[in-house]
C-alpha cells in the first residue's frame, strides 16, 4: 500500500540521505558519489532532494512503517520554482569541482538518457527520481515494493515507467523487479548512468522501447529528403493559421463520415495530421510516407490504436489489388514525380465501389499570399510538379480515371480543394453525406 509522505523528523530524513550515500559501490564504479567530496555530502544533497519531494507532494513509502521511499511523478509536472531554487542551493560546497567538470565534458558526448528521449518524442511517462530502503529494512523486498507504487500509476495511466540508475548492482536490482535497462550514457570512467524502464502491457506499441529509440534513431540521422527537414514542423504549416486549422478541422469532420467503419489506407501521411484525427471511426486505417521522418514524428503523441504507421512508396504501392474502401492522399498529387502513376496504384488498391478522398493545394493567379507562400516553398526544396486551378485539379481526376462526385474549395493560406472521388467504371456509386 502507498502511503503519500506529508512530513518527516529531521531524524527520519537523515536516515534515508544515510542509507543512499552508504551504497558501496565496485572497485570500477563510482556513481554519484563522484561528483561530491564525500559521503557525507551525498547524504546532504539527498536529505534536500527529500526535503524538496515532500513539498511537492511527490514522495511515498511503502506503509506507514516507512520502510522504503520512492519519488516519482508523472511527466509535464514541474518542480515549483522554489523547491528548485532550494535544492540548487544545497549544491555549492558539496560538488568535487574537478570531478564535476570532468563529467560535464562527458555529458556533451554521452547520448540522452532514456527519460529525456522521451520527453524530446512527447511521450508522457511516469519518472522516478529516487528508490532508498533505509538500513533496517534492506534485503527483505522493499524495493520489489516500491518498484510496484510506481508500476501501478504506470499501469492505470498506460505509461513507461523510467528511472536512472548509477552502478551495475542497481542496474540488475532492477532488472529482477521488472525493468529492462535500454541506454546507458557513459559520463566518465567509473560514471555510468543506466536507463531502465517498466513498460506495461497497455502502453501503446508505438511507445514501446524498441519502437522508441528507432524513431530517435531516424530523427537524429542525416536528412534523406526535403521532407525529412520538414518533419518536425510541417503541421505547424498546414494548420497553423486560423484559416487552415478551420479548413482541416472541417475535412476531418466530413472524412470520418466517410471512413466510418471502413478499411482505409493514406497515402503520403506525413506526420499524421489526418490519420490521428479520423482512424478511430474506421474499421482499420493504415497510414503511409516516403519520408523516414515524417513516419518517426507521427508515432509522437497518442495514435489510435487501429492505426498502423507504414514506409511505402505511393509510385508502387506494396498492398493487394481491391484492399482498401477508402484511400486518402493529402496534398501530395502536386509535389510527386509522378501524379499519373500515383492514382494507377490507388485504382488498384481500392476496391470497385470504393472512394478516393484527394484535397489538395490549388493555384490562383491573382492571391499574393498564395504565390509568396509557394515561392517561400520552392525556395525551401519544396518543388510543385504540377500547379492547377481547381478546374485543372479536377479535370486531371477526370482523366485519370476517377469520376470527382463531391469538391468544394477551402480558405487556407494556399487555396485547398477538397474532393471525394469513385473510379469511372463504377461511377454509378452514390457517397451518402
């Protein structure tokens, strides 16, 4: 049972700082004691760290025998300016300086722990800051019960579980309780700081760790395309003025009458802007990119869980001809080499009576705002392959094989026609709405 901490003696506190700075480390391993002059001083921080936990609310005990502490948060919760400025200012006098500066120049090159890889991808977590058992009680499983405070506030919430570890017998402790260490950040010789993490069974596939880090992988990685430059901030562009969020806001109101409870495919998703905001009305919704990036950016956030993120090249898609009910590409007939080709492969994915959801940026010859943006575009790397009107836009569906059963332009900054479409040798189709 978790027992929420609101007060502790002066005795009580000690205690704990005691019991964390009398770890003995191995002969090769030093951990955080490296950083202070002494025990004594570890003993101090952590006696502060404590004293800062109980004023945020943050720290508990397994009963209320307090045998063991744990601190732990959730994600997004800030420390109060206060309580940070209280700890930081236990802090000089306590620090080994050399040593100090000899970890900070190993920071630079030792990769993210595991907790900030995750708040860099917008993922929430549960984060533990501190575990002690006090000496009494040490070897009797506290920590097996501690461990499980936090892992039930990850269960309940479907989140990681993430914590920092210092030294490879704390590293194994956790383990055995149910943590997997997935980073390890080598600081300096003898400093090594381990990422562990619990993951429980109903955090989303895309938070997974293995998923996690790949995507981190793919986002640090040397840009294969203009789109992968543009990941991280490409919804910021095509919803980011009021007249575009309105725009979208309206599309996805209309498309998820469309896809409800039908098997749907996108085609060049980008960072998901669609996907994630109509695939739970579908039966099954599987969004494609070309680009890397704009896949590993999509898996950011909540994705439903009937949505699949896949790499595919809409020029040959890798799908069975008549799979899909609906296919939805957005914005990307203009900017592909081959237009043309691109709605072959959707004719032959989509199944006879199925529909072609295809808005698009269109041009106007006399709205400035649209030409600077499409100037600022090309300048970028962004290239327009093709630039209709909306007369042009539709006659080229036309030609290609789909019959255009709804259209109605949309303000935006660059003028955006949406379209609902069914392929020509079955034009007698009726799209209700």
């Amino acid at each position: 049972m978790a027992v929420k901490i609101n007060s502790l003696s002066k005795e009580e506190i000690r205690e704990i700082g005691d019991a964390f700075a009398d770890f003995e480390y191995d002969e090769n391993e030093c951990g955080m004691s490296y950083f202070c002059k002494d025990k004594q001083a570890v003993s101090d921080y952590i006696c502060a760290y404590v004293e800062m936990a109980i004023k945020e609310h943050v720290l508990y005990s397994t009963s209320d025998a307090h045998e063991a502490y744990i601190v732990f948060k959730r994600s997004g919760m800030n420390m109060s300016l206060s309580s940070a400025a209280g700890l930081l200012g236990t802090i000089p006098g306590k620090l080994d300086k050399d040593h100090t500066i000899d970890v900070m120049k190993g920071i630079r090159h030792a990769g993210k722990s595991y907790g900030q890889i995750l708040a860099k991808l917008k993922i929430p977590h549960v984060y533990v800051g501190m575990v002690a058992v006090t000496e009494k009680y040490q070897g009797q499983g506290f920590m097996r019960k501690l461990l499980d405070i936090a892992y039930e506030e990850g269960r309940k919430h479907g989140l990681p579980v993430v914590l920092d570890t210092d030294a490879e017998l704390k590293k194994a402790k956790y383990e055995h309780v149910g943590m997997k260490c997935v980073t390890t950040q080598h600081l300096t010789n003898g400093v090594e700081l381990y990422g562990m993490v619990y993951e429980p069974d109903n955090i989303p596939k895309e938070w997974k760790s293995e998923r996690v880090l790949e995507d981190m992988r793919i986002l640090s990685a040397k840009n294969k395309n203009v789109w992968d430059r543009f990941a991280n901030v490409y919804t910021g562009f095509v919803t980011g003025t009021p007249g575009n969020k309105r725009s979208y806001e309206a599309m996805y109101k209309r498309i998820r009458k469309v896809v409800k409870d039908k098997e749907v495919l996108e085609i060049a998703t980008g960072p998901g802007v669609i996907a994630k905001e109509v695939a739970s009305e579908a039966k099954k919704m599987i969004a494609t990119d070309y680009a890397e990036k704009m896949l590993a950016v999509a898996r950011r956030g909540i994705v439903p869980d009937n949505l699949e993120l896949e790499y595919a090249d809409a020029h040959d898609l890798k799908y069975d001809d008549n799979r899909f009910d609906v296919v939805i590409i957005s914005n990307a007939l203009h900017i592909v080499p081959d237009p043309e080709k691109v709605l072959s492969e959707i004719r032959r994915v989509l199944r006879p009576d199925g529909i072609l959801i295809a808005p698009n940026f269109v041009h106007e010859g006399g709205n400035s705002i649209s030409n600077v943006f499409s100037k600022a575009l090309s300048a970028a790397g962004i290239v327009f392959e093709a630039k209709w009107d909306m007369d042009g836009y539709l006659k080229f569906l036309d030609e290609n094989g789909f019959e255009v059963k709804r259209s109605k332009q949309l303000p935006s900054t660059i003028p955006l026609v949406y379209t609902e479409c069914v392929p020509k040798d079955n034009s007698e189709i009726l799209i209700s709405g």
